[in-house]
C-alpha cells in the first residue's frame, strides 16, 4: 500500500530572520505508510510539518498531495483536501462536552452531516477509542482527552494524519492501545506522519523514518532495523554517551513533606491527600503520573507558590519552609524548573541573559543591593548556553524565539549550575531530544553525586528509570509509598499511573498500617 506517494515535498525552503528552519527539503510519503519525521531540537521538525497544515508558508519549492500540487494557506483548506492534525498540546474547552468540542473543531458542513453524536459514537467504537459524547472534557483523564482529538480528525476521514509527541502523557497500556488504532488506519489506507522523540516507539510502530538536522536532511531508514542509539546518532550527528546512574550510599534526609493534603483552586484540579515523602543526599526521586493527577498541585506546594497548612509539613534540612515563598526557599538552596516553559519558567519577550535574573540573581551575584550586574548576568547566561548546547542567536535572544526544546535546555541548564541543595523539576526533558536529554540527565546525575537531593516529576518512564533512585506514583493526588528503580517494572508503574482505585485504597492502608511511611 505504500508504492504511492500520497504526499511529496521538494527543495522545501523556510527562513525566518537569522534562521534557516528548512533548506531545500525533499521527501514523500507512501499510502497507508505510518512515516517517523526524526531530528534534534530545532531541526526544523515543526516547521515543515506546519507548512503541510497550512499554519506557514514555504519561502521556495512544492509541495504535492494525492498527485496534485498542494498548497494550503490556512489549516481549514487542508484538512478539506484530507490532511489531519493531533497537535501535542490539546486544545479542548474543560467547561464544555466531549460532543461540544468535537463540533467546534469541525467546519459547518462536516458538523452537519449525519448525527454527528452518532457519529462519534460509531468512529470511536470502530477504532477502540471509547469516548462518551456527553461527558465533560474537565472531568477526563489526559488519554481520554487525546482520544477526543483523534477522533475528531477521524470524523473528517482524512487520507494523512500527522501526530507531534502523542504519547507524551500517556501511560504505556494506552499507548499500546493508541498504537493498535494507528496500526489499523494505517491498514485501511491511511498516511501517518508520526513525530516523536521516544525513539524505541519508533522502532516498533514505523516503517520509515526521514532525519533532519539542522534543517537540512541528513537520510532516511528503515527505523526497525535500527536500535534506538543509531537514530539517534543519526540526529544528532555525533556519538552517544548514555549517562550511567552510579550514586553512592545517600546521605541525610534533605527534604522532607509530612502529610500534606491541600485543596485545587483550579475548577478541574485535583486535590493532593496526605502526600508524605522525603529524599537523601545523594538521592533521586521519580515521580511518575499521567497529566492531571496532582502533580501541578504538588509542584505547588514544594516550591512555594502555595502556602502549607502548617509550616513543619514541608522541611528542607530540617528546617521547616512549608509557609515560605519561592524566594525565601531559594535562597536556603532549592532551586525549581517548572512545566510551563513561557510564562512560569521564562518569560516570553526578556531576552536570556534577563531570565537568568528571575532564579540566579543571588546565588550567582547577578544583582546586588538591587543593582543589576548585566556583565555578570550575560557571563552566567553564556555558560548555560555553552554547557548545554543550547541553539540560540546569542543570550540577548528573547526567550520566545528559542524551539522548546532548546528553552527547556536553557532553564534547566539555569537551576542546575546554581548547585543547590534541593532540585525539583517537572517534564526536565520534555521535547528535549536524544543528546540534550542525555546531557541534562547527566548534570542531574552529576548534581546528585555533589550531595543534592533531586526530586523529578515526569511521565516519561523511560527517564525515570534511566536516573531515579527511587520511583513513587502519584494518581488522584495520592502519593504511593517509593520502591527502589531496581524493584519496579513499566507494567506495574504503568497500572498504577492509571488511577486504578483498588491499588490507591490497598496503598492507602499499607501507609496507615506502618508507624513510619515506607520511604522515609
């Protein structure tokens, strides 16, 4: 079924001022071929795929779809011709109804033919991807919130589907279910146009894979012939050193968070229950969780942002900080990388060598007595960029004309060289790819080896497991009592992140049948 192209690019240019995001880019993709569009960050990946839906323009070259030239100028005029989007961030309504949303996001016409609930209903029954019309998007888990996207682009019948990281928040006993539903598109005649950095996901759901480097194509491959390290030496141009997770004995308890139950101010936020934990010296913890299960609460909590109840609930070498603001925390030594990249960990038109100032201002003597030093602030925003590679015009770039995945690298490179005593991080590495995730896993390693206790929110497993010495799931904003990495299993983790109510009632009891939690 893929003799065919349905859709061929050639010589595809896209500048931007002082970026070139694509140079002279040729490639196709057959008819029911489930197609990898591999690269490092800032390889021009989003680029292109964003030129085929319509969202930019190419500078030079063509495009063709179906045999025909292909050219939209808006997304709409793309899907009419049969192109499907599933965007890594969803965009949904949480106030409105599963049906509601799906029938914003089709055209006037698409809306209108049939009984479009009906419709729903038969299209997510037909390809395993249950969803209730009626239900409220505020009141669904993440994958069930990714399934209603999919759907949504299944009901216009398109012919090319293209997926960015769709499996970033996913447990793996849903992503095994998503890639059955691919699978079978893809048997039905079905393009897919899969973008991800989880390379050994690659390897088992596509045929072909085209690699992109710095804009430019670098080749193409059968990615099951492939291991993951070679695709991603192919990215990245260079050999990779994976880092080895070689911590000695742990230390004293460095932070610590003793039954700690806080309510959501978000109308769909969860509330955390009777969180208690504590991380050693030398430590790394992994918290891992599908999106929405409390981990922005928890997050919350531990750097700040919201009060404790009480101020022993949270302690950071014995003293206790649980009513301290983020400032007070940092200068007693922690440091934090929050999810929300612009915005919360940066700000979107400061230039970076000015974001440093918003953490690294003191522990780094960038400001004293209320004076800026930018000679001081400018030599510390070089060597962030410079250690992490990050790819940038220079630090007086804004923060928002950085990839993400290179504004990722940038914040934790700005936390991490500060040498705190306690780090928490959330998604480290999200959208970061092969070699910056090895980089950062290995200063975090590095970090914890110089005495700091770390602690990592992540739905990635494969990173916990990669750098965590101890992994506890959090579901429903309750925290399961930590188990050594070495105990634990994807399969078991994977349960667990999916809320299952009778595990989080056994794990509930454990903790109450024990003086002291597992853990501490």
């Amino acid at each position: 079924m893929t003799g065919t192209p349905i859709l061929e690019l050639r010589n595809i240019t896209k500048t931007f001022p002082g970026v070139v995001a694509n140079e002279d880019v040729s490639f196709s993709v057959g008819r029911g071929e489930i197609h990898a569009l591999l690269g490092e960050n800032g390889a021009g990946k989003s680029t292109l795929v964003k030129m085929i839906y319509g969202i930019q323009k190419p500078d030079s070259g063509e495009m063709t779809f179906m045999g025909e030239a292909f050219a939209p100028s808006k997304p709409s005029e793309a899907r009419q011709k049969g192109v499907g989007m599933v965007f890594q961030h969803f965009c949904l309504f949480e106030a409105l109804t599963v049906y509601e949303n799906i029938a914003l996001g089709l055209s006037a016409a698409e809306a209108k033919t049939g009984d479009l609930r009906q419709r729903i209903i038969d299209v997510s029954t037909t390809y395993g991807l249950k969803v209730d019309p009626d239900r409220l998007v505020g009141t669904l888990s993440v994958g069930e919130r990714q399934r209603i996207e999919i759907v949504r682009c299944l009901l216009s019948e398109p012919k090319l589907l293209i997926m960015d990281e769709p499996t970033s928040v996913l447990t793996p006993q849903e992503v095994n279910v998503l890639f059955e539903t691919l699978r079978r598109l893809a048997s039905e005649g079905c393009s897919i146009l899969y973008i991800s950095h989880k390379l050994e996901e690659i390897r088992a759901l596509c045929s072909k894979a085209t690699v992109l480097r710095g804009g430019k194509l670098v080749g193409s491959c059968d990615p099951r012939r492939e291991t993951a390290k070679s695709l991603a030496e192919m990215m990245i141009g260079a050999t990779l050193n994976r880092p080895v997770r070689d911590l000695p004995e742990p230390g004293e308890i460095r932070l610590k968070v003793q039954e700690l139950s806080m309510e959501s101010d978000e109308q769909f936020g969860v509330d955390l229950e009777n969180v208690t934990m504590a991380v050693r010296a030398g430590e790394i913890l992994g918290i891992a969780g599908v999106a929405g299960n409390g981990q922005t609460e928890l997050m919350e909590a531990l750097i700040g942002e919201r009060p404790c109840r009480f101020s022993r609930q949270i302690q950071l070498d014995g003293a206790d900080i649980g009513q301290a603001g983020p400032r007070e925390r940092r200068a007693l030594g922690m440091c934090f990388a929050p999810e929300e990249r612009l915005g919360h960990a940066a700000v979107p038109g400061m230039a970076l060598w000015e974001n440093t100032l918003l953490s690294a201002g003191r522990t780094n003597d960038l400001a004293r007595r209320g004076l800026i030093s930018p000679t001081n602030a400018n030599r510390f925003a070089l060597r962030v960029v410079d250690d992490l590679k990050v790819k940038t015009a220079g630090v007086k770039s804004a923060a928002r004309s950085l990839s993400g995945g290179n504004l990722q690298k940038f914040i934790m490179g700005r936390e991490i060289m500060q040498r705190p005593k306690v780090l928490i991080a959330s998604q480290p590495t999200w959208g970061v790819d092969a070699g910056a995730a090895a980089t950062i896993h290995r200063i975090l390693l590095d970090l914890a080896r110089e005495g700091a206790a770390v602690v990592i929110i992540s739905q990635d497993l494969d990173e916990l497991f990669t750098i965590s010495t101890r992994i506890s799931v959090i579901a429903g904003g309750y925290l399961f009592p930590s188990q050594p990495t070495g105990e634990l299993t994807v399969e078991s983790l994977g349960l667990a992140m999916g809320g299952r109510s009778k595990e989080i009632e056994a794990a509930k009891r454990a903790d109450e049948a024990v003086a002291e939690p597992a853990h501490v």
